[in-house]
C-alpha cells in the first residue's frame, strides 16, 4: 500500500472515462427534436430513444409480484406525489420489477425513461440528456455541466412541463450518488423527487426510510415463495423436471429471483452436465453455492450470485460500518429464514464478535445491514412501528451459506462461537417445565439444530460442548412442551457431535436419557427401554439421584408396553427409595405416585387407581400448584378412570374444566389440550376415551 495520492487519482481517472462512455452511449441513442421558436412544446421523446430502458432484459412473466405490479401501474394512471422506492437484498429482482412496470408504460404509449445510479457523474450526464431532450435551454443545460446552475432544477424545470411519464432510476444502492448541488435525497429537491406529473420509481438496496425522507414510499421487494420460483424456473426451462420438483429447487435457492434465473441459464445450457432440476439440486447440496459461481457465458446475470452481496458490504466498508461485516459473519449461523429474536441479540456479545465494544456501534451495523437487505425483519417494518413489533431478524438462505463458505477456520470459531454466546444468553433464565417460557424457547430450538448440523464439525472442541449442552436443554423443554419430534431431532443431532468429545464427556448421559425420553412420546418404546437399561448398567450407584431418575424413565416405558405388573413392581420398589432420598414432597416422588396409579387403571383396577389419584392431586395442589403441567394431568386421570366407572357426567364436567385450565395454561396446541378435545369428542359419540 503506498501513501502517494496516485492510487486515488488513478480511481478516479477511470471513473470519469466511465461516466464519459457512459453519456457518450446515451448521445448515441439520442433522437433530436428540431423546432423552430414558435412551434411550441416538443414533441416528448417516447420511441426508442433517450435513456430507453433494457427491456431486452424481461423475462417473459415475471411471477410472484401481481400485488405490487398492480398498485404501481395504478400510480402509473394517477401519481400521487410521491418517489416509489423498490427495495431489497440484491438479487430480489427489483430491476426486474421497475423493467415490468417500463414495458407496461410502452405498452401503453407512454414516455419512458431509464437512468442507471451507480455513477453520481454518468447519473447526471444522462438526466442533463433526458433534460435537453425535453426541451431544455441548451444555455440552462451548459450552465448545469459546469456548476453555475443546479443541473437537478433543470431536469424538473423540463420534466414538470409534460404528463404521463415513467422514469426509473435504477441501481440506487449508494443513496451518495444520488446527491447533487449539496442536496441529499431525503431533502426531496435533487434528481429523485415526487411528482403528480408522472411517476419517479427508483431501486436500491437500501431500505431505510430514514435516507429518503418523507416524501417517499417504499416497496420492499423480498423472497418469492417456493410455489412462485417454482413457476419462474418451470417458465425458464419447462423441460427439466415436474412442477414439485422445481418448487423444491427454488426452495432450496430461497426463492431468490437472481439465483432462481442463474439456474435457469445453466440448465438450459446444452453442455449443462445436469439438466433437470433434481439433478441440478443434488449438485447444488454437494458443492454448496460454488454451483452458483457462473460461466463465461453468463454476461447479463451480474456473472456471480454472491458478488452482489459482497458489494453492499463493501460499500458499508466504505461508510465506516465495517462492523457490520462481522456482525453478517455471527447472523450467518443462525437458522436461514427463521427469525432470530431481537431480545436475544446480546450487544454486548455482538459487539466483541465484530471489535465494537460500543452498542451503539452494534446497532448501527444492525441498521446498516437491514439497510442493504443483507438481513430483514420478519414482519414488515411499517411506519411508526416499535421495536417490540418486530419478531425478529432474518438471513437469506444463500447469503448465510455464502458468507459461512468464504469464512476460514479461525472466522468460522470466532462466529459460532459467539452465535453459541447468544443462543445460551437468551435461553439462561428459561425453565423448561414453565409453560409461559415455552413460546421463548421454542423460537431458538432450529438455530440450535442448524448449529449443530452445519457448524458441529467446524468448530473447537470447548464451543462445542457448549452447544451439545444447550441442545440437552433444549430438547428436555421440548419434551415438555410437547414437540416430541423436535425433541427427537434435537437429542439426534447432539449426540452425533458428541463423537468428538468422546463418550465419557460429562453431557452423554444425560443427553441419552433425553433421547430416550423422545422416543417414548413417539412410540419408540423398545429402543427407549434399550437406551434406559443400557444407562443403569453403567451408573456407579443404583440409589444416586441419577440412577432414581433412570429408574422412574424404565418403568413408564414398562408400563407403556403393556407389562403392568413388571413396572408395578419396579415403581413401588422406586417409591420407597425416592420417599427415603428425597422426600414425600419432591416432584419426582410425587411423579413415581402418578405412574402408579395409571398402571393400576392399566391393569382395571379403576377404583383403585381414582383414590391414588384423588391422594395425589391433593398433595400436588400443596406441593406443587394448582396450574402445574404434572397437575392438570391428574385430573385427566380422574376424569378418565370415571368413565371407566361409567360416570359420564361427572367426566365430562371435569374434561369441560381442564380443557379451560389446559387451553390457558399448555396452549390449545400442546398434545395434552388435544388429548381433552378428543376426550370430550369421544364421550359426545359415545366411545369411551
């Protein structure tokens, strides 16, 4: 790096020559209109002239943006005043959109222009162009070349004098070449202005409404779902497979239209190795986003998906924002398109992932990123909305997978490690048998299997013995809020990691319990049985607390497996020692009482088993609490042993009550709740349940 100015100089030396061919391409394609002094306003350039738009680039259908479409051809007929800002992630197809728009504009015969925005000097080049051809004083338009008129004053001056005009300023990303005469945009008097005489649309990258004022209104143009990429990639190569399996491509691509057309090119290629869509997809799995990477060929679709992100970070470099960068890097290993929660994201944690030990600097590249579309919030960010009406942030599927491949071992530790940091901060005062905490939990548990899966194998063996740990946790509140396969996939994915810390790491045992505690609620009953033997032949001390725990597990899969009299014997022999070591008040005491019972109304000892129920709620209703998940299942068992009886009334009285309790308590999703609703319905029918 040397300190002498040419490198600078040398810069903007070739920026000039561009702004120079730039406005030397749009003189070429200019059409003049002579007139004499007293012909009156000219005719408005509408043919194929000045700044006409590349509509060579359109598709043939543009899918998935009917509603938006619709609103601006609207705006098209009666302006409102306003600047219409098309914004989003690169590669959302915003061009694409303001392309659509143009053509429905030609198609109606009306005036049309196009002016590109990534060079400040080639942006006014080419509106002082539109301004001349519009009838600009030749004077007013040297005067504005050289700085003694404000070049912006004479585009409106000429524009203002016709109706019925489109201009779209295209590649807005860097709201700064957007400025002229030292005004910003958000001013409202430079190049980008509302008018009611035609209607100004404008793409970008940046989506905050705080860099382009008031009299703005922006369209954020996001991700298209499965079903629309699905249709846009069975437009661009219908040969290649059925409709299903294209909607599984254009899943697996986010539904991002850059990416959704790149795939389409290469498919369609006739020295494409793969052309059909699933074929195209098991590469992609195999190589990741390199598949992505391009060909020579490939001129019009900005060459490289990935390319296009890397220049918003750039230019967030550029701005002094480099910690966004980093803060990207963190994000990144969070569940793609899943909403990471605000209130989880730890500044103090973020800003030691991205060297800015100010918060104020963590929300800062927070704002800058979501500016660009590199991140987006899960409900739209309305006018005059609060924090609190945000869920969450979220990354698009291929940019995570983009940034966590370009990262190198040290980068991918440093990331994880403090996405792990988050992820346990935000989840240290939950209690997994709470069902108020519930709905927090269960917002994290796919950023933790997505950790697990992609960054299990990457990261230091201390970072990951964090992550094994919490998905114990995880998956134990999983089991409790009834997400049973979650529970499942979560115990799964934890114990594969647990190879590298080997099997005698303190997390095992625990975490197999956890495991086999999943397969119990989805009927895995044998291999339950097999994880709980296998335990208590390994523990040190048959009386330990872990050992009683284990224990209480094996008889409930004995009992579930039909073999009443085995789990009678192994839970009254658990009982004594639990009433001995722990207490007659502990919930796990009180827990061995409750299976208990129901091996006793397994066996149709009905009578029985109601009186040891009626005992047991009393004693949890003083031990526990009335709305406690381990009570509310109590008194389903009473109403279900009184069926048994054949007190239906009685039954469905107290079914009728739990269901309330159970609907505010557990939520109206939780097995348990369904279980009462089907209850209920079955006794309506006349089955018993």
């Amino acid at each position: 790096m040397t300190d002498e100015p040419f490198p600078a100089d040398e810069t903007r030396v070739r920026q000039g020559i561009a702004a120079l061919r730039d406005a030397l391409s749009a003189g070429r394609d200019l059409h003049i209109t002579y007139r004499s002094a007293d012909e009156g306003t000219p005719v408005v350039p509408g043919g194929h002239g000045v700044l006409w738009p590349p509509l060579g680039r359109l598709p043939k259908r543009v899918r998935g943006r009917e509603p938006l479409l619709e609103q601006l051809r609207t705006l098209l007929g009666a302006p409102d005043g306003r600047v219409h800002v098309l914004a989003g992630l690169g590669g959302t197809g915003k061009s694409t959109v303001a392309l659509q728009l143009a053509d429905i504009a030609v198609q109606a015969r009306r005036p049309v222009w196009w002016a590109s925005a990534v060079d400040a000097a080639a942006l006014s080049d080419s509106l002082l162009v539109l301004a001349q051809a519009l009838g600009a004083d030749d004077a007013q338009v040297d005067a504005a070349r050289t700085g003694r008129l404000a070049a912006c004053d004479v585009l409106w001056q000429a524009l203002e004098r016709h109706r019925d005009w489109l201009l779209v300023i295209d590649d807005a990303d860097d709201v700064a070449e957007l400025e002229t005469a030292g005004r910003t945009v958000r001013d409202g008097n430079g190049w980008v202005r509302g008018s009611r005489s035609g209607l100004v649309v404008v793409s970008t990258r940046d989506g905050d409404p705080r860099h382009w004022g008031r009299g703005a209104e922006l369209h954020p143009v996001g991700w298209l779902s499965k079903e629309q990429g699905g249709q846009v990639l069975v437009d661009l190569v219908p040969w290649a497979g059925d409709i299903t399996e294209a909607e599984a491509l254009a899943e697996r691509l986010g539904g991002l239209a850059l990416a959704l057309h790149h795939a389409g090119s290469q498919l369609a290629s006739p020295f494409a190795q793969r052309q059909s869509f699933s074929g195209y997809q098991q590469v992609l799995e195999s190589k990741g986003t390199a598949v992505l990477g391009g060909t020579a060929g490939d001129v019009d679709d900005r060459a490289v998906v990935g390319r296009t992100w890397e220049l918003s970070l750039a230019q967030l470099d550029a701005a002094g924002v480099g910690q966004a960068r980093g803060l990207l890097r963190v994000l990144a290993w969070f569940a793609p398109a899943v909403p990471i929660p605000v209130s989880g994201l730890d500044h103090e944690i973020l800003g030691r992932a991205c060297d800015s030990p100010d918060p104020a600097g963590v929300v800062a590249g927070l704002e800058a990123l979501l500016s660009v579309g590199l991140i987006q919030t899960s409900l739209p960010a309305a006018e005059g909305a609060t924090a609190e009406a945000i869920a969450g942030v979220m990354v698009h599927p291929l940019v995570a997978e983009t940034v966590r491949e370009d990262l190198d071992h040290v980068e991918t530790d440093r990331a994880v490690s403090a996405a792990t940091e988050l992820l346990i901060h935000a989840t240290a005062d939950l209690q997994v048998d709470k069902p108020a905490h519930w709905p927090a939990w269960q917002k994290w548990w796919a950023h933790l299997e997505e950790m697990l899966n992609a960054a299990g194998p990457l990261v230091r063996e201390p970072v990951l013995a964090n992550l094994v740990c919490t998905a114990c946790v995880t998956a134990t509140m999983l089991l409790w809020a009834g997400s049973y396969n979650a529970s499942v996939k979560i115990s799964e994915a934890a114990l594969k990691r647990l190879t590298r810390l080997g099997s005698d790491h303190p997390v095992t045992r625990p975490l197999r319990r956890v495991q086999a505690g999943a397969y119990q609620f989805v009927n895995r009953l044998a291999e339950a049985d097999r994880i709980y033997r296998e335990l208590l032949s390994t523990a040190s001390d048959g009386n330990s607390m872990e050992s009683l725990e284990i224990r209480a597990d094996l008889a409930v899969v004995v009992a579930e497996q039909k073999r009443f009299a085995e789990a009678e014997n192994l839970l009254q022999e658990l009982l004594r020692d639990q009433e001995s070591a722990l207490g007659a008040d502990d919930e796990r005491t009180l827990a061995t009482r409750y299976e208990i019972a129901r091996t006793l109304a397994g066996r149709g000892d009905f009578a029985e088993a109601e009186n040891r129920f009626r005992d047991l709620l009393r004693d949890q209703e003083a031990w526990l609490e009335p709305q406690h998940p381990a009570t509310l299942a109590t008194r389903y068992e009473i109403a279900r042993v009184l069926v048994q009886q054949g007190d239906r009334a009685e039954a469905e009285r107290l079914f009728r009550q739990l269901l309330k309790q159970q609907q505010q308590v557990l939520g109206s999703d939780h097995p348990h709740t369904r279980l009462t609703l089907r209850a209920l319905s079955g006794l309506n029918e006349g089955n018993i349940p």
